[in-house]
C-alpha cells in the first residue's frame, strides 16, 4: 500500500486529508507540525509523497523541500505543498525551495487526486530510471564473458580491501591464477569452446570463496581474487581449494571432456606495510610464473617485501 505523509497544524483540515487519502486507498503518515514531518522524511522507510502545510509550527513547508533536496538523498521524494497562498510570487518561492506541485486551500477533491497521482507517476518513472542506472552500472563493472568483475572492479575491490586492511589491521589475501595450456583448448577445440572453459572457471572459482570475497577477470585466461582477512597460511590453504575446484573434475564441453588445470601464484598484504595494489599484483604474478615453470598446476607464495623509498635528496 503506497504510504503518504501528511504535515498540517490545523485539526480539521488535516483529518479531513486523513479520510479522503485513506478511502482512496493511501496508508497515510500524519503530522501536526514541521519538525514531525522532518523526523518522518529522515526516516528509511520514509513516504516517498509529501504533501506538507506552507505554514507550520517547527519548519514551513518551504523549510522541509530546501532540506530534503540539500540532502539529494535517494530513493527522490515527491513534495506537494499545501497553501493558502495564491500569488504568482509566493507560488514561485515555493516551487524554488524544491516542491514538485501545489494545491491551493481550499483543495478541491478532484484535483488532490489528480496531483496525486501525478506525483505518483513520476515517483514510478524515478524509479525505473534508477534500477536502468544501476543495470548499466553493473553491467559496466562486470566481464561480459564470464559475469565476474572485470580488470577495473577486481582493481578497486583490492584497493577498498587494502584501505579496510589497514584501518582494522587484518591482512587481505591476494591470488592470481591462470588456466593452463588455455592456448591449446583454443587451438584444439576452437574459441567458443575456450569462452565456455573461462565461463565453467569463472563459476568453479565463484564456488569455491566466501560471499565477501572478490574474484575478477584481470585479462585473457587470468584471473585475480582477494581474501580479506587471509594470512600466510590462509591464502595457501584457499588457493588449493580453487585449484582443486578447477582441476578436480572434468568440464564437460561441448561433448568433450576436458581436463583443466591452473596455476597459482598468491601473496598477501599486512597492513603495517607500505605497498599499493600493483605492486602486490606483480609478487603474486611472479609467483604466478613460478608455478608455471615449476611444473603448472600448483600454488606457489611469495612474500610481498616493502620496496625500499628512495629520498630525493639523496639522488
């Protein structure tokens, strides 16, 4: 049932709004002054309609709009105000402080509802504006192969994990894996079967973390996760478990079975160091190509040492 807040200090007119927004159906929110509308707007599950006296006890009608909108708070709430005013100027002062419409007292039952409404409308296309925005966004931080973040979002991720990592100083995990012989799957068995050995790794990998753990595609067939709170031990112990993930069974393709492989190279970042992302992408990359040369499918750790600052003045 759609909710409506309802400010007016006057008793009789605001119980007569109070009936006619109830028998149309509205839960209606009520208030007898500025400050209790306010306090209702602040709220999370606040009205998403307004229809607020010009002139109250604690805040003006105007008042609240100028707040609200200072505010730019989403999901938007629709204000209508209610007033005595009929000058083309205070109309104007009014509608600049934020409000969306006006009713002039006395209101008329026709036209509450068709503003209402209205507002209604508009609140509906808000919102279908907001969720289309927030697909596109989405959709702009994933890989549109595997649905995993892409380069730039598994970039960020570790860099918000880094700067949690040393406000509660707890270490963050960090893994890059990449699946082996993926040439010769592509040689052998074409590009669209390639495409669905990332797609079955990307899942097999989402699988096999925590829901707060990151995992994303940094390009080709490699991947790179991140594992807060993850030491030492922990980011070696998760590792295998992704190798195993991946290698442990068979994906069937295409009416193929494959046997896939990835090699690992992990590292992790303490909070007392010094060091930004790339530089621990790089140790885990060079564990990485450890792995690789040491025989693929297997997880090697490298500690990521603080590269030494080097003073201008001494130059």
């Amino acid at each position: 049932m759609t909710r409506i807040l309802i400010a007016e200090d006057s008793g009789p007119p605001r119980l007569a709004l109070e009936r006619t927004l109830t028998n149309w159906g509205y839960q209606v929110v009520s208030c007898r002054d500025g400050a209790c509308a306010w306090e209702e707007l602040l709220k999370s599950d606040a009205p998403r309609l307004a229809i607020l006296d010009w002139m109250m006890p604690g805040y003006s009608g105007p008042e609240i709009c100028s707040m609200l909108r200072a505010r730019q708070q989403e999901p938007y709430t629709y204000i209508l105000l209610l007033t005595a005013k009929n000058e083309k100027e205070d109309l104007v002062e009014g509608m600049e402080s934020g409000a969306d419409d006006y009713i002039v007292k006395p209101w008329d039952h026709h036209e509450l509802r068709v503003r209402v409404r209205a507002g209604l409308r508009i609140l509906n296309l808000q919102d279908e504006l907001v969720t289309a925005r927030e697909a596109i966004r989405e959709q702009a931080m994933r890989d549109s192969l595997t649905g995993i973040w892409n380069r730039r979002s598994i970039h960020d991720a570790l860099a918000r994990e880094q700067s949690r990592s040393s406000r509660e100083g707890i270490p963050v995990g960090v893994i890059m894996l990449d699946i082996d012989h993926f040439k010769s799957v592509n040689d052998n068995y074409g590009h669209l079967t390639g495409d669905s050995v990332l797609q079955e790794s990307a899942r097999r990998l989402l699988s096999s973390v925590r829901p707060y753990d990151s995992v994303g595609r940094y390009g080709g067939e490699e991947f790179l996760v991140v594992l807060p709170g993850c030491d030492d031990l922990g980011v070696q112990s998760r590792a295998e478990g992704m190798r195993a993930a991946i290698g442990g069974r068979p994906m069937i393709i295409g009416g193929h079975s494959l046997k896939v492989t990835a090699s690992f190279g992990v590292t992790v970042f303490n909070p007392v160091q010094q060091i930004d992302g790339s530089h621990l992408i790089r140790v885990a990359d060079d564990a990485l190509y450890e792995a690789k040369r040491g025989g693929r499918n297997r997880v090697v750790f490298r500690a990521a040492v603080q590269t030494p600052q080097v003073s201008t003045l001494a130059r």
